[in-house]
C-alpha cells in the first residue's frame, strides 16, 4: 500500500509543480524513472506475498534508478546505446512483478468463488 501512496503523491507534486526536463537529460530520465516504476512494481509484489522490507525497497528505488541513469550516461560518453540495456532489463522485471500482482489478485479471487 505504501509504494502505491509514494506514486499517489508523485504524481499529485508533478501536477502542482511541473518541471521541463532538457532534452539532452531526457533518457536518462526516463531510464531512472522506469528503474523506479520496478521498485515500486516490485514492492507491491512483495507487499501481497508477506515480505515487504522497507529497508530492501528504498535501497533498490535509488539505487536502480541511479545505476540506470548512470549506465545511460556511461553510454552515451562511449557512444554506445548502453540505456538499452537498463530499459530491456528494467522493462522484464517491471512485467515479471506486474505478472506476479496478477496472479496473487487471481488467486485470491477465484478462491473466493470457488467458497
């Protein structure tokens, strides 16, 4: 429940106090942003198994997001795509959790039919 209050107000900040993001920052951004979507993905997966850890969710939120934007940014000095990568490896993960919440919601509702 927490992870989904943290997007609530995420978004209600963004709304009141829009921010213009350069374009030259706008991948790396982006890549930090879906980085942090995982973590959150991820927490309220873990929340609905039992094994939420607040400590393991804050630490995986800035830590991905940061290891995201800095492979984008390592990327770009080499002048390679590198933010493929985080966005492929980000993208799994993000679907694998939502995969996981699908499946506990059924779960639980179809062991209430079947009551």
């Amino acid at each position: 429940m927490l992870p989904l209050i943290g997007i609530l107000v995420g978004i209600i900040i963004g709304v009141i106090l829009p921010f213009q993001i350069p374009y030259q920052y706008s991948t790396y951004v982006a890549v930090a942003i879906l980085a942090a979507l995982d973590s959150v993905f991820g927490g309220i997966a873990a929340s609905m198994q039992g094994r939420f850890d607040m400590k393991v969710f804050l630490s995986g939120f800035f830590m991905n997001a940061l290891l995201a934007a800095a492979l984008a940014y390592i990327g770009d000095q080499l002048g390679i795509q590198l933010y493929l990568a985080a966005l492929f490896a980000f993208g799994n993960r993000l679907f694998l959790n939502f995969a996981i919440i699908r499946r506990i919601l059924l779960n639980k509702y179809s062991k209430k039919d079947n009551i």
